[in-house]
C-alpha cells in the first residue's frame, strides 16, 4: 500500500484510539491475525535493544514484511527532496530498494547518484545499474568527510539505537546539505515495526539534533517529519 493509506491508518491507531486500549490484550490479538508471532518478536527486540548483538539485529529486519509498495516516502516527501537536491553527488542512507535513487534519476539525469544500507540485496544493484551501492551501516559510513553535496536519510533514524552516532557520521559525509525524514509517531507496547525512537511532534525531533545550525527548517508533511539542515 502507499505511504499515505499507512499513514492515514496510523493516525487511527495512534491518535484516535485511547491509549489503555491501544494496548490492551485484545488490541494485541488483533495485531497477531494479522502479523502473527512478529508482533511478540517485535516487542521483545525494542525492550532488548541495549543488548541485541548484530546477528540478531539484522535478523530482525531480514523477516520484516514490505507495507509500502515501492518506497516509505509520501509523494509531498518526495516532491520536497527533489526540490531541496543541491549540487550533484548525492547520498541516500537507508536506500533500500533503491527507489528513491531511481526516482531521482528520472527527474535529475545530471545527479551522480550513491546508495547505502546494511544489506544490500545483488537484485538491487541488477535493477539500477547506474546508480553506485555500497553496503555500509549508518553509524560508520565508508565515505570520507564531505564526499557528497546533498545527503539524504529518509525513515533510518528511528531504527537506530546510536542516534547520535549516526546523525553525526550524516553531518560528517553531507558537503552542503542533510535532508532527514522520520515518521511523526507515538510509541506503544507493540506495533508493526521495531522502531527505536519515536516523535509525536516536530519539536521532538529537533531535542535529538542539537546542535541545530541556523540554515535548518523543519515541517510536518502528513504524519511524517521533513527536516533540512545547511552545514554547520
């Protein structure tokens, strides 16, 4: 489904719903007929974060079933980070299946275009033949220092323990400019994803970001977070 049929579902089941249901047994029983015992697995992953080895970490995310269709992104996000793009080389963090990249490739011909993620799958690479993928996790990228002009990390961040870590490596490699995009949320006792930080509000992404520099802005689009920061 499009990220805006999820979105619109999670704004049922986030803001409609009072929270003593939303995380009751009988709310958890419908989350199993539908996404069966990951639901548990799930919930016990987010209470063992601090301790998860890499081993389990990435098994974690090798079951997890796609919702989207294509991309986690919202067409308006989309729209937004083609318009925000400067100069030419171009990193996305988190790529996926690299559709984004692709997306961009279709609308900016003159992009040199990178994609990275701790798993890389060869189909990816076979799909896009073009556009440069290196495995790589987000709190060490393999880039050095100012490698490309415009950054892009869309709905990573949430699933990063050492947020600071990360945030710190995207400043690190972005040359002009860091485009963030994270899912505007609220945390529950179970879900259908294993989501590590949550942010009801814009403001409570920027307490993760400080120092924030000057040339930044941020936004809600629907029920997700755009923020954009200048060097700093």
């Amino acid at each position: 489904m499009k990220r805006e049929t999820t979105n619109m579902i999670r704004t049922v089941l986030e803001e409609a719903i009072p929270p003593f249901i939303r995380d009751s047994g009988a709310m958890r029983w419908l989350f199993r007929r539908h996404w069966g015992p990951l639901v548990d697995d799930i919930e016990r992953f987010r209470e063992r974060i601090p301790f998860v080895t890499a081993e389990e970490y990435r098994h974690v995310y090798e079951r997890m079933p796609r919702v989207q269709d294509e991309t986690d992104n919202s067409a308006a996000c989309l729209e937004r980070i083609q318009t925000d793009v400067v100069g030419e080389a171009v990193l996305d963090v988190g790529c996926g299946t690299g559709y984004l990249l692709d997306w961009l490739k279709h609308r900016r011909p003159d992009l040199a275009l990178t994609g990275t993620d701790f798993i890389i799958e060869e189909g990816t690479r076979t799909r896009h033949p073009d556009i440069r993928f290196v495995e790589g996790h987000v709190e060490r990228l393999p880039f050095d220092d100012d490698s490309f002009d415009t950054v892009i990390c869309t709905h990573v961040l949430e699933h990063i323990l050492e947020f600071r870590t990360a945030l710190t490596e995207l400043r690190r490699v972005a040359k002009k400019r860091l485009i963030v995009v994270v899912p505007q949320e609220r945390e529950y006792r179970f879900t259908f994803n294993p989501h590590l930080h949550f942010f009801p509000y814009p403001h409570s992404l920027l307490r993760y970001l400080t120092p924030i520099p000057e040339g930044h802005a941020i936004e809600g689009i629907g029920r997700d977070i755009y923020y954009r920061e200048d060097g700093l």
